[in-house]
C-alpha cells in the first residue's frame, strides 16, 4: 500500500458525507480497517490526466503536519481521491466554534504546526500555491495539518485559477501572484501570515468588508492587516515580515520555524 497509488475500490467503504469542496462530496469512508476521508471527483472538475503524474509525487509527501494522500482510483467514474480523515474539521470552522476558548499556547501551536508542514513542503521544493486555515485541517489530537497541497493546479474552474476570478483567493495572495501569477515558497510564506492572522483573530474572514479590488489597491498603496487583539507584538512583527513587498525580504519556513518554536520556549 506504500508503492500502489491505485486503490482497489471494493477494498473501499463510504460512511457518511461530511463535506463538499472544489472538486465535490468530501466523505468519511473506511479502507482496509483505517478511517479516511474520500474525495469524489465531479465530471470535468478535475484535470485528471496531469494530476495522475503529480499524485505519484504527491503520495511520496509524507510528514505528521501534513494531511497524507494515501491513494487514488482514477480509472472508473467518478474518481476519487483517499486521504487520511481529520476528526476536527478545517481550521477556520474549528476556530470559529471554539472563539473564546484557546489558550496562547494553542494558537501559538496551530502557527508552529502549520510552519513545519510548510519547512517540509518548501525543502522538497514543493509549492503549496493556496495555503489558508481552511486548507488546513485539524487531527484528533488537535494537532493541525496542511492539506490540498498544490492541487489548484488541477481545477479546470477558471473562476477559482485566475486572478481576476470571482472565486480567486486574493486575501491571501502575495502581490507578484496577483500580478504575474508568479508563485513561489515566498508567495506561501505570504500566505502563511494571512493564516497566522486567521489563527490570532480566531477565524476571521482577513480585509472583511473589502471587495478583492479594494484589497489590491491598499496592498499597492503599502496597507496591511492590522495586530489581532490576540496576538503579541513579536508574533506580529512575523506576520509583517511574510508581508513584505518583495519576496526575497520574506523569511523562509525554516526561519518562521525557528522564530515560532522560540516564541513558545519564552
Ligand atoms: P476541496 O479541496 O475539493 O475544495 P476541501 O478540502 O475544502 O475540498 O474539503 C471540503 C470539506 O470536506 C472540508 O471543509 C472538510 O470539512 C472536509 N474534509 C476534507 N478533507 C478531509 C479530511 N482529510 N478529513 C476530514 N474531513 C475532510
């Protein structure tokens, strides 16, 4: 099961839908005694035959903050891609029904946990291209996960992919992605400061009553999200650093890492 991407379906159990997303119905199912979460893939939603290479490569991603991808079953209709089930939901849900409730220490570890997913995903030169707390899902042991991990490549949904697309998430892209769709590690390490901002405002939604367009216009003028009440001035400070204009001014996640895990130990 290590090797073989291709699941057998009829080793395959469907349980109960627990969610829709980009590509269709999120369900729980059961494989082979283990709990996982099954994608089914929509008619057409999907560019199926580019994702059958980077699933290869995708599957080999294999680290405890990110959510794993343990197999696909591409021949038959619908496809549908297995995951390992997150009991807790995506993170912004879960920081939205638990607002009031979580320690320092809990927001302060969702960051961390994030960052060293992300340190694995950029040391395997791997770019995550849409990193947000609702990309992120929590563990039964409340630990947090990065998932959907380079997929926007695979959504033939133009509304989502270009930049000037209703369903674009401009809130968290770095102003070269906006401009040249240039994306980088740097392009997610801006995005993980707009995810620490969700983590510290308990799962707002970030430049709430501000149009995609609005956004743009202050970003260009050098405005950024203000301190969440929450969050301590050095964990500010490292939101700031992952907003600056250029890319190569941002920390790394390996820096971002380290910054966290020292904040912790104080
Ligand atoms: P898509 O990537 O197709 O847009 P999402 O990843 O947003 O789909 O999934 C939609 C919903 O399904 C999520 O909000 C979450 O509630 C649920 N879900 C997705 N993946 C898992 C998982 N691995 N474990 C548990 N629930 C999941």
């Amino acid at each position: 099961s290590l090797e073989t991407l291709e699941l057998d379906p009829e080793d395959l159990e469907l349980v109960l839908e627990v969610g829709s997303g980009q590509f269709g119905l999120v369900w729980q199912g059961e494989w082979r005694d283990l709990k996982v979460a099954v994608k089914m893939v929509r008619e057409g939603a999907m560019s199926e035959e580019e994702f059958k290479e980077e699933a290869q490569v995708m599957k080999k991603l294999s680290h405890p903050k990110l959510v794993q991808l343990l197999g696909v079953c591409l021949h038959r209709s619908p496809s549908f891609l297995v995951f390992e089930f997150m009991e807790g939901g995506c993170l912004n849900n879960y920081l939205r029904c638990h607002r009031g409730a979580l320690s320092q220490d809990t927001l302060l570890g969702m960051c961390l946990d994030v960052s060293e997913g992300m340190a694995y995903l950029e040391s395997s030169n791997f770019i995550h291209r849409d990193l947000a707390a609702r990309n992120c899902l929590v563990s039964e042991d409340l630990s947090v996960k990065v998932s959907d991990f380079g997929m926007t490549r695979f959504v033939l949904d133009d509304q989502y992919t270009s930049s000037q697309g209703t369903k674009f998430p401009m809130k968290w892209s770095a102003p070269e992605v906006i401009k040249y769709c240039r994306f980088s590690s740097k392009s997610d390490v801006w995005a993980f400061g707009i995810l620490m901002w969700e983590v510290y405002t308990e799962g707002r939604l970030p430049y709430e009553n501000r149009t995609n367009t609005e956004v743009l216009e202050d970003l260009n003028a050098g405005m950024r999200l203000l301190k969440p009440r929450l969050a301590p001035q050095s964990l500010y400070e490292l939101m700031q650093w992952c907003w600056k204009e250029k890319p190569g001014d941002r920390p790394s996640f390996t820096v971002l890492l380290h910054e966290l895990a020292s904040v912790l130990e104080l």
